[in-house]
C-alpha cells in the first residue's frame, strides 16, 4: 500500500518532504472506527518510513529492479499527538540523521496544517533482495 502521494522537496543524502491527501474512500477506514474515521497510527508510521525509503533510495541511486530491497527495521521515540481523518493533508517531513553500513537513520515528523500529528526516529536498512 503506497502512502506517499507525492514529493514536494527532495535534497539528496539530507531531506525530504511529501505527503498524503486522505480520503474517505481508503481502504483503512473500514472499521477504524465505526463513526469515527481515524488514520490507524501504525499507517502514520508506515508514510514516514515509505517518504524516508524515498530519500535513501534516490540517494544511493537505486531502484528495487537493482537488486536491493529496503527494509523498514524500527522506530524510536515515536509519539501521537493528534489524529489524522478524511480531508487533512498529511504533510511527512524526514531528515537524515546517520547512515552507517546500509543502516539508515531519519528523524521524522508528519504534520497537518502546522499541527504535529506523529514524530519518530525512522531506521531503514539496504539489503541486497
């Protein structure tokens, strides 16, 4: 599942920003929650990680056809502050922070209108498929 609609700003080896226009017809909300369509937190992380896998990726000058595949391998000092519903545009903001023998490091925020939404610490790994 793409979460990453498009990129706004790219700087290789330092930053990226993107985002993703939520709609009431993602698959997600069904059920999450009756009433109440919520962006499920873990999808949050996930568009952090997908605009961070960008950003490597673009670096190191490589697509999945190359052979390399790029794992999604942990997340720190991941908070919530306020949820994500149909209409909001949900800017994802990602840095990098180090990059040490194909393990990345991004510090990562996803943001509404100014409002954060969720930070995170992002690590990603380049791995031969």
């Amino acid at each position: 599942m793409l979460l990453v609609d498009r990129v706004t700003n790219l700087v290789l080896g330092e930053s990226i920003i993107a985002y993703k226009n939520i709609t009431t017809s993602e698959p997600f909300f069904t059920g999450h929650f009756p009433g109440k369509q919520v962006m499920p937190g873990v999808l949050i992380v996930e568009a952090m990680a997908q605009a961070s896998g960008i950003l490597g990726f673009k670096t190191m000058d490589k697509k999945p056809e190359d052979g390399s595949i790029y794992y999604f391998v942990g997340a720190d000092d991941l908070r919530f502050k306020r949820p994500a519903v149909p209409g909001d545009k949900l800017i994802l903001n990602s840095k990098v922070l180090t990059n040490k023998k194909g393990i990345w490091k991004f510090e990562c925020s996803a943001t509404v209108e100014d409002d954060l939404v969720a930070k995170a610490t992002i690590l990603c790994a380049d791995r031969p498929k």
